[in-house]
C-alpha cells in the first residue's frame, strides 16, 4: 500500500488478528487484485493469510488502517485471517497458520507472548470481528486469545528461524508473496535419507495422525517439493494406504496427494502412539 498511512515510529507493540468476513474466494489471489482498486481509508492489513498463501500487503515498518482506532494502527501490525465466512475447516488452518506468523513476528520484534502484544479487533473499536474466532473460540475475547495464545506458545517451541512455518521472510519489510507450507517438512536441510515429492494440483494436508480424522496443521501448495523420510500405513482413501512423514515435523501427509504417488526409495516406519519412529 506503498506508505499511505504514514511510517510507523519505532517498533510495533504487538499484532492485532482480524477476521476477513469473506468468503470461500476471498483468497490471497482474490486480495491482490482487490486492494489494488480498494480505497484504502476504508482499511487494510498488513498481512493476509488464506488457504493458498500469505499477501503482505504493507511493510511492517509502515502503518496500516486496520483498527479504525489511532493506537491500534499506529502500535500494531494487523493480520488477516481470511475466509471466515467460508469452510471451517479451512477458516482454522488459516487461523492456525495466522499464529505461526505471529510467533515469527513476536520473534523479530523482540516481543514478549502475552495480552499485551495479543489483540483482537474489537479490544480498539466496536466491531464483531473477529467474528469466527470469537464463535469457534468460546465467544469471549479472554477465550479466543487464550487460544491464540496457547498455539503461539506451542508453534514458538518448534520454530528454528525466521522463514520457519509461514515461508515468508521477515528480515525483510518489503512487499512480497508467498505460499504458506510447512518448512519444517520442507527440502531446505540436508539429510542422509531424503526423498522429495512434488504436491499434487489439489494440494495435500499435513497432519497430527496418518488419518484425515485427525486435525490438519498445514496445507501444502500446489507444485511445492518437499522432503520425506519414509512411510506409514494408516487410513486407506482411494484404496491407498500409505501416508508420507514428514523430514523433521514427523507429521503425515496422504502419499496419493502428490504427483509421484509411488513409495520408490521410501523407507517403511512404524508409528507408534501418534509418532513415528525409525
């Protein structure tokens, strides 16, 4: 948005989380196309999370209009938790990789994990947003942000760097884009035994357990590669049984959501108690 709401002096505060209160198609996609025609007083974030990547829309050292509130704007980065008004399931992934952002975001500004520097829309100005968050979370804002925070605190354990999780790079304040993937599971590290698969056109989930009952922590894109260090047997979904494991998280994705479906130069591993061990 190229500055218009005014640079930002010193560091932010914290991140305010907004609900989108769009649909199904209010996507990254969809958000790059619409801000550019979208008068911005009306508001904006800095950053937009959807199921098919995250948009920055603005430089973190920039203000953005997104609190209708003068503090809220001037102290707090503001991200997007897109599609709320569409699939719930998509809704939380999204919600979920808007947390994974914000422990790289805390990280970089050197900001404590608590209600200080954890904000919902409607602590700056009277507004229902963020209106899913507040419906899926126990309809308070100490529930919903004790949600958020307990997620924050447990993706922050396993974050490594500033690319981890979300794939966007915030040492840098510029503008960019970028598809949201897990890089804990993705092909940047050496290994001894490491195969890589390309994601399918329909992308593939990652998962907790090798079954689809089980809650999904990542949706990895379209034509990404990522890393695999061998198999499990689980759910059976098209009559394909066989889930690959993750390189370094050890979370499952079903191997029939990649362009190679075969297991060629994978090893088979137990699971055992929701962890697979080699």
């Amino acid at each position: 948005m190229n500055g218009i709401a005014g640079k930002r002096i010193g560091k932010p505060q914290g991140i305010v989380l907004h609900n989108d209160a769009g649909s199904q198609a209010a996507t990254v996609a969809f958000y790059k196309e619409w801000l550019k025609s979208h008068p911005p007083y009306l508001g904006f974030a800095h950053l937009y999370v959807a199921n098919d990547g995250i948009f920055q829309a603005e430089d973190l050292s920039n203000m953005a209009w997104h609190t209708a509130n003068a503090l809220g704007n001037r102290e707090y980065i503001g991200i997007e938790i897109c599609q709320s008004l569409g699939n719930l399931n998509v809704f939380l992934d999204n919600e979920r990789k808007a947390c994974q952002l914000v422990v790289q975001l805390l990280k970089k500004y050197h900001l404590p994990i608590t209600d200080k520097t954890i904000k919902l829309h409607c602590e700056f100005t009277a507004t229902a947003c963020p209106h899913r968050s507040l419906e899926c979370h126990g309809g308070t804002i100490k529930g919903v942000r004790d949600y958020w925070i307990k997620l924050i605190k447990q993706y922050k354990q396993t974050s490594s760097d500033d690319k981890d999780k979300t794939g966007l790079d915030l040492n840098h304040d510029k503008k960019e884009t970028t598809n949201t993937s897990n890089s804990n599971n993705h092909d940047n590290n050496s290994s001894s035994h490491i195969v890589r698969r390309v994601v399918g056109s329909a992308g593939v989930y990652q998962r907790k357990k090798p079954t689809t009952k089980a809650s999904a922590s990542y949706l990895l894109q379209p034509g990404q590669k990522f890393g695999f260090k061998g198999y499990v047997k689980g759910e059976s979904i098209s009559g394909n049984p066989y889930w690959l494991v993750g390189k370094n998280s050890g979370e499952f994705c079903w191997s029939g959501g990649f362009t190679d479906k075969s297991l060629t130069g994978l090893k088979q591993l137990q699971w055992i108690n929701s962890n697979q061990r080699s």
